[in-house]
C-alpha cells in the first residue's frame, strides 16, 4: 500500500481557473515543490501520488462513469461488452484501464506518450494491459501503425485527456481511424469546451464529429467530473458514440478545424 504524502492545495484558487493552470504542493522531507496538475511526468513519478490527488482528494469518478455508459450504450446493440478489443488513449498510469478489466473486456492496448506513465503503470498496475506503447499519435510510423492496427481494436477510450493540449487533434483522429469501422468510441471532454464560442481546434473537430456521418452517437452525459481545488463541481460531458467511417482530411479542411 503506498504511504500517504503531505499535499497543499494553494488558497484563494478560483474555481473557474484553467484548469491546465492549477497546481499544489508537495512537502517533502526538506522542501516542497510545486506541481501542476499537468505535470504527469513528475505526478507518476511518485507512487499513490497521482491516486491521492484526483481520486481521494478531488473525488474524480471519470473512468467508472465513461465505462458504465459506455457498457449501457453497447447494451442497446447486438455486441458484447466483454468481447471488446479496446485502445485506450491516453492511457497514462492505468486508472482506466483498470476500470474496463474489472469489467471483463477481452484486450486492452494502452497508448501514452510519456515513458513515466509507462513506468507507473508496471510499477503499480503490472498486467492490466494486453500491449501498451509509448508513442506519438501526431507522428506514427508506419510500422508502428501496422502494428497497433494488428490488434483489431474495436473500441477507443480517452479519459481525463482531452482539451488541454495533453492529446493533440491529430493524434484524437489517428486514434480514432486506428478502430474497426462500426467500433465503438467513449470520452469525455470538459463541458465549456462544448460551447460555440469555444473555437480552439479540438472544440470545433469534437462539436462537428458529434453531428457527423462518422459517428453515431449513443449517449451523451454532463455529469461532475470531479471537484476542484476549492471544492466545487467541474462539470464533463461523457459521450458514447459508433464510428462509421475515418475522419478524412477533407472533413477537417471544410470545417476549418486546425490539425
């Protein structure tokens, strides 16, 4: 079990703060540091950290919300969940993927690109995924393309990585055009960044493929993601949909969504 650290959250932070921006304070047995949310690399770097944060301390409930809806949605077709060969994208120290193990998905194949999720993941979740790759869905090789696709994934999941400049809309579409067609897709994304006067690239692409032939959507949720450092509510949307068909470049270029 892994000890329990000395965490201080910074006072007077407002709610309503980019959330990329907010941070707290590691004490150690000298000095503290201070971390930004974002700042995974250190995060993962120090067991239970990242655990007690999020998860103890914020309350965030993202990978179980995301895999029971996407479990309800699959249920309204003829598919089974438990026969799901699932990429997880962004897949960082393994809390979702967890997740979709204890319900019984046949393959996982986590996809991260900084190698301290890699080692957080065999550090203190060794076994949960089938493959896991270190890599950069903005510049994959072919080979390394090849290879990902030879797991025939049906599914794709991102939790808790969209939005912020963690998963770049290139590597979103390269994800997404890596699952079989009529494969299934679930995320969520912060709920502001679902409003129109959002016009950053990843708002527009996921705004425009919500009301696109390339995916059906099942079920879409505004639920509280977790708390912020203050204690109040951050709200997501979690979506569930069914892909039809690659986004193509065409697609991106006629809705002017930078990728």
């Amino acid at each position: 079990m892994n000890k329990r650290h000395r965490v201080q959250f910074p006072k007077n932070e407002l709610s309503d703060s980019d959330q990329d921006e907010s941070y707290f304070y590691l004490h150690g047995t000298s000095k503290k540091r201070k971390i930004k949310f974002h700042d995974y690399d250190e995060i993962y770097q120090v067991p239970g950290l990242y655990e007690q944060i999020f998860y103890d301390r914020l309350k965030c409930i993202s990978p179980n919300k995301v895999t029971s809806i996407l479990e309800s949605a699959i249920k309204q077709s003829s598919d089974n969940f438990t026969e799901l060969r699932v990429l997880d994208l962004g897949a960082g120290n393994g809390m979702m993927g967890e997740e979709l193990k204890k319900h019984g998905v046949s393959r996982l194949v986590g996809v991260d690109i900084i190698p301290e999720a890699y080692d957080a993941l065999i550090r203190d979740r060794p076994g949960v995924y089938d493959a896991f790759y270190i890599e950069d869905f903005c510049a994959l090789s072919e080979g390394k393309k090849e290879e990902i696709e030879s797991w025939q994934c049906d599914c794709m999941v991102t939790v808790a990585a969209l939005g912020f400049g963690d998963i770049p809309t290139r590597a979103f579409v390269n994800a997404f055009n890596i699952i079989s067609n009529e494969g299934w897709v679930a995320f969520n994304i912060k709920d502001t960044f679902l409003d129109s006067s959002d016009e950053t690239g990843f708002s527009k692409l996921i705004r425009e493929l919500i009301f696109s032939k390339y995916l059906d959507v099942y079920h879409i949720e505004r639920y509280r993601h977790r708390l912020s450092v203050d204690g109040e509510p951050l709200h997501y949307f979690a979506v569930v949909g069914r892909k039809n068909a690659a986004i193509s470049s065409e697609f991106m270029e006629t809705k002017g969504i930078v990728f």
